[in-house]
C-alpha cells in the first residue's frame, strides 16, 4: 500500500465518520423529548442570524488570534475552542439589540426570519 492510497483510505473514514454522525444527531434528535425542546426554542430563534452572521466574523477572530498569538500546536487548539465561541456570542448579542434597538434593520437584513 502506497502512501497515497493511505491518505485516500483516511479521507473515506473520516467522511463515513462526518456521514455516521449527522445520520445520528438527525435521527436522535427525533428521541429528545420535545418539553425539553420547547424549554429552548428561544434559542432557536437565534440560529438563522448565528448561520448568517458567524462565518466573517469567525474568520476575523481566527486571523486576528493566530496574528496574536502565533501558529502553534496550543494557539492552534485555544483559537480552535475560543474564536467559535466568541462568533456565536457576539453574534447573539449584536442579534438582541438589533431587535431592540433597530428591528427593522435586522427584520431586513434577515429576511424576517
């Protein structure tokens, strides 16, 4: 066995692994109870403008920590765990006061959703 084939064997794990993980969350989301779900659905209403909003921001944070903290093994874990929590919390609150402040603006900028 080459050292190309490896790899290649490697990227069909790894995507069975991607495949065999989204089949589980879908079909054991089905299992949760939904008072549970119904407890959170506030939090629902965040994910359109977490989706929309997380990817530039994220990609700002992540240039901007590695600019800071340099490219290596920890830094590389630390942003790895932070930046994604820092996106999805600035994105939530800049999403709470749109709502308060300017609802319009963000009714628009989010399709109404």
């Amino acid at each position: 066995m080459t050292f190309n084939e490896f790899l290649f064997g490697l990227d069909i794990l790894n995507n069975l692994g991607i495949l065999i993980g989204m089949l589980s969350v879908w079909f054991l989301y089905d299992q949760i109870n939904p008072s549970r779900i119904a407890r959170y659905s506030v939090l629902f209403s965040y994910s359109f403008f977490i989706f929309v909003f997380h990817e530039p921001l994220l990609t700002i944070f992540k240039k901007g920590m590695f600019f800071l903290l340099g490219k290596t093994n920890s830094s590389s874990l630390a942003i790895y765990i932070i930046a994604p929590l820092l996106s999805i919390g600035l994105s939530m609150l800049l999403r709470y006061i749109l709502i308060r402040r300017v609802p319009r603006i963000y009714n628009f900028a989010t399709g109404g959703r």
